[in-house]
C-alpha cells in the first residue's frame, strides 16, 4: 500500500532542494532549514526542535540509502522539502532505491508504521542496547525515530524510474 500526502494550496515551501547530495551539502540545507525554522515565530520552541529533528534524520536516511542511478540513466537527485500549512509541518525527501529493496522497505515502514509510540520507544531502546545501530533490515532506528518525533505514521510511495530502479518519497507531518 503506498501512502501520499498531498501538498496543501496555501502552504509555504520554507525549504526545497532537488540536486546531488553531500554531507556538506546537507550541512548546509540543514543550517538554512533550521534559520527558516527560528523565522517561524507563531510556533513552540518544541515543535521547532521536533522538525528539526526529523529534518536530520530524514536528510541521513535519503543520503546513507540512496541508490545512485548508472551514468547515463535518469536523474539521480534527491528531494529534500520542508512546508508549512498553518500549524502543520511537511517533511519530503525523496532518493532513487532499487526495486529489488522496494518490499523490504514497505514491509519495515508498515511494521514501525503499525506500532505505539510506547512500542516504538521499546523498540528503539532495545535495538540500542543490543548494538543496531546500523540496521540490519535497511530502515530502522531513523524510521523509528521519525515516527516517535513527529507522532504520526510515515507517509511514502514509489515511482518507478526503470526496470530496476523507483524514486521512493517519505512524507511525515508535525503539528502543533
């Protein structure tokens, strides 16, 4: 089941960069999401935090996951945007990933998808104490913290780009 979130008419692009991707590059978009952030003076400190957050470990997720396309192939960019619609934050990333990874991502977003935020916590802390913190199952302790953060389920899809290649999207909603 793919899950989308459609942008709102009335909302703002605070961030949006669709290009190759470094860690200085995420550095950077990372400094100018969080000045637009402190630019946002109807919301908490807290949510502030919590989009932040999330901005971190979504930009990590696209840039460690993301599988580049052969020379001479489509566009291998990632997305990376933040919006906002009233007291709602949206958070997109988008990098392209092999169709043979496309069940096994489903598979681990649906299961994170589908627990508490007590489980997801469980889960975290018990991953950490067993030494996951590279996860085995492709996903993991990002995902998991994403969920936690913004308290609601990851949004997602999958776009095919090729017989071997799809542009998968992530989408995740912080409220006030």
């Amino acid at each position: 089941m793919n899950h989308t979130i459609a942008p709102g008419r009335n909302s703002e692009t605070l961030l949006n960069y669709v290009g190759n991707v470094s860690t200085a590059s995420i550095d950077q978009l990372l400094a100018q999401a969080e000045n637009k952030l402190n630019q946002q003076d109807t919301t908490t400190l807290s949510t502030r935090k919590k989009v932040f957050k999330i901005l971190v470990e979504s930009f990590q997720n696209a840039y460690h996951h993301l599988d580049r396309l052969s020379p001479g192939q489509q566009d291998t960019s990632v997305n990376f945007k933040l919006e906002k619609k009233d007291f709602t934050y949206t958070v997109i990333t988008g990098n392209p990933v092999r169709n043979s990874k496309i069940k096994d991502l489903k598979t681990v977003i649906d299961r994170f998808n589908a627990m508490s935020i007590s489980e997801l916590k469980d889960y975290y802390i018990t991953r950490l104490s067993q030494g996951h913190f590279a996860n085995d199952e492709g996903a993991g302790l990002g995902l998991v913290e994403i969920i936690r953060k913004s308290g609601k389920k990851i949004s997602y899809s999958f776009k095919p780009v090729n017989k071997d290649y799809s542009y998968f999207s992530l989408q995740v909603r912080v409220s006030e």
